[in-house]
C-alpha cells in the first residue's frame, strides 16, 4: 500500500485562487475578475518576435536545441546579473532560471530540515504556508485562529500601516514579499535594512520575493533585497516575468542564490545553498525551454524595456482608477502605486468572504482578504491587470453597491 504524506491531510481547504474560480464558476453570469492576478495584455512585440525566430531555429539543423543547461542558458543569466542586478554583484552563476516563482517560492523549503521554524507575514501569499504545511513544518491548523500552531505569523494591518513587526521569537527562515502581495505596499530601503541586519544577528534566512519590483514607480523603494549591505549573506531573492512581461502563461522566471549564502547542518557546519539549489536544479529540473529563454533574453533589449514600462504603466492607471474610485465612494485603501494590487478595507466591517458573494452578485470578482490569512479578514484585494474598459466597468458597478 502507497502510505500517504499525512502533512497534505493538514492543508485548510483548497487552495485560494482555486476556491475563487469554483465559486466564481458556479454562480455564473457576466462577472469582471479582478481576482487572480493574471495579466491581459499581449506580450511584447520583441518578445513574440524574439520566440518566432527562436521557433525557427528550433526547425533547422544548426539552430536545434535539445536539453538546456537545467540552470538556465548562460546569455540569459548573463543577461539577468547585468540588467537585474547591476552593481549588486550578483554572478551569473547565482542565478537559476526557472518556470515561476511559485514554483521557485514553494520548491526552496525542500532545502530545509523540517525543524526550521518559519515566520511570514499575515496576510500572506498562500503557496509560502501550504508548502510548509506540505512538509510538516507548519504544525496543527487552528481554523478559530486561521493560522498553524509552528508558524510565526507577524500581522500587517492598517494600524501598523501593513509594515510588520520583526519577530519577537526565534525564527530560521522568514519570508518577505516586496512590493507586497497581497496588500500592494512597500518597504523603503531602510526599512528593508532593518530586515538584513536582523538576519544578520539571528542567523536567520530571508526568502526575498521581489515578483513585483517592476511596479516600482517611488524612489527610495529597494528593487532588489540585494540593494542593502549585507543581503547576499543572508537572502535569496525570487524574481518572475509574469507579471512584468506577461509571462503568466509562458512560464520563465529566476532564483538568486548567492554563493555566499550558508545554511548549517545538524553539527553546524556550514553548506553552501547555491550548491545545493543547482544540485536539487539538475536533479528535478530540466530547464526553461530554449524558445521561452529567448524571449525572456528580449526583454532586456531596449525595445523590450520600452515595450514592458509601457504595459506597467498601464496597469498603474488601472490601479489609479481603483484606487480614486474606491476613495470616490468612501472605501479606504492602500496599495497600487508601486504594485498592481490594491487593498482595501470592506465597507461596514463585512466579513471578506461575505463581501466576495455580495461583489459577485455585483458582477465582479476580487480576492476576500482572509484568504490570505486571519490578519487580511475584513479586507479585501483587487488587481489591475483586467483591461482599461473593464476596470471602469468594475468601478461603476462599485459604486452601484448599496451596503
Ligand atoms: C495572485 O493573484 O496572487 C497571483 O496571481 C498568484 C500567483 O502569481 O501565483
């Protein structure tokens, strides 16, 4: 008999985003989805242009390219240390090309022995939670608290203006995510600062998720954890091109493993993490396709850049409709200037999965904040990637809402 890993008998539920779909499926009708952050705008030009030709390739003798190197082709990752991470110091060789960021974010605890002990902030991107709970590292699921007895939760809310606290027990690993999913906020650079010097003294492992940082319009908003002194010591960062190039159905994205980085074994000798990344890399991977890297390649070149701010910037006007539009009718929010989520409080205190149904029965579909953890109940996510007409359609079924 196949004996089963007892740890998935831990996980609340389904998973979040597919939760939504069922519901949003099963009550039908024209409904606008400004729930799961999936873009909708067409790749760039010099991105389709860049796969045909790589497609092409693909068809003759000399341009066929069978399995690639599983960390990713050398003049993408050259491509990423130089345009990415220019100045920081990040080599080539730190940078593991990848399907996502979720596959990136939810594979690295595989690195870690199920004692670690955990800490990431509440709300939360749910994939950081479920894999730990995966693992058996998360403990007991207390559904009174939504939260695992094992994981140190560090609450972001509007009292604290979404910056959480640094944690007041002993953590191993802590995952961060800025420009923040869910809530759309930032950290400024010497708050970010605060994070490495912590990890520092602790000895504790920062999971840098920066899948956003191209939303980044402020200035003093670190792009890169890599950006403070420090962080290669103590940070692996996670970038994808979902989001900034429209990769959500393609798949391309990168890990930055320094090779500075060490975790300890049960003696406390220290190993390298990069080494063991590439070796789980090349045992369960077998790297991007050839065609896909090429167009992930074409976004640094200067048509690319040109044609990827162009879209961001559209998605921030979306955001900017959101946001004046909820303002307009006296909805408190936050986020959506450096992120294209935003974040607002649920009118009259309504339950967020409660305000979910009664803005479905509005003919649109956003994200109920508590789906992302018991500190996101009462409030509630809306993304800017639909298209401009049915961002404004939203807005005026918005303001149709009598609650
Ligand atoms: C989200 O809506 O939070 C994201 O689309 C999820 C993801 O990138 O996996």
């Amino acid at each position: 008999m196949a004996q089963i890993n007892e740890h998935y008998l831990g996980l609340k539920g389904s998973y979040l985003f597919s939760e939504m779909a069922k519901r949003i499926n099963a009550h039908g009708g024209d409904i606008i989805k400004l729930g799961i952050g999936d873009v909708t705008r067409p790749l760039p030009p010099a991105v389709t242009e860049a796969m045909i030709k790589a497609v092409n390739d693909m068809g003759t003798a000399d341009g066929f390219h069978g399995y690639g190197p599983e960390q990713g082709y050398a003049w993408l990752r050259e491509a990423v240390a130089a345009n990415d991470y220019q100045g920081m110091g990040i080599e080539p060789d730190e940078i593991f090309i990848s399907d996502g960021a979720k596959c990136d974010t939810g594979n690295i605890q595989e690195l870690f022995s199920d004692k670690c002990r955990i800490a990431v902030l509440d709300p939360v991107y749910p994939v950081y939670v479920d894999t730990n709970v995966m693992a058996g590292r998360a403990g007991d699921y207390d559904p009174e608290k939504n939260a695992y007895s094992n994981i140190t939760y560090l609450p972001c809310s509007a009292e604290n203006g979404f910056k959480p606290s640094l944690p007041d027990t002993d953590v191993d690993i802590i995952y961060l995510c800025y420009p923040n999913n869910p809530t759309g906020t930032v950290l400024t650079k010497a708050e970010l600062s605060e994070w490495v010097a912590y990890a520092k003294k602790t000895g504790a492992l920062i999971l840098f998720d920066a899948a956003y940082e191209a939303f980044i319009r402020e200035d003093n908003i670190p792009h890169s954890i890599y950006e403070i002194d420090g962080a290669k010591e103590v940070a692996i960062e996670f970038r994808s091109y979902s989001k900034t190039a429209g990769f959500t159905g393609v798949r391309c994205a990168f890990a930055v493993v320094p090779k500075t980085l060490t975790g300890t074994d049960s003696n406390g000798q220290p190993h390298s993490l990069n080494a063991m990344w590439n070796r789980r890399h090349t045992t369960k991977f077998n790297g991007v396709p050839y065609i896909t890297q090429k167009g992930a390649f074409a976004c640094y070149s200067e048509e690319g850049k040109a044609q990827i701010r162009e879209t961001i910037d559209f998605y921030l006007g979306n955001a900017g409709i959101i946001r004046e539009g909820l303002k307009s009718i006296g909805i408190e929010c936050w986020g959506g200037v450096n992120s294209p989520y935003v974040w607002l409080k649920t009118p009259g205190g309504m339950p967020s999965w409660d305000f979910f149904d009664r803005l479905l029965d509005a003919g649109v579909a956003g994200t109920p904040g508590a789906g992302f953890g018991s500190a996101g109940e009462g409030y509630f996510r809306l993304t800017a990637f639909n298209t401009r007409e049915n961002t404004l359609r939203a807005m005026e079924r918005f303001s149709l809402l009598r609650i």
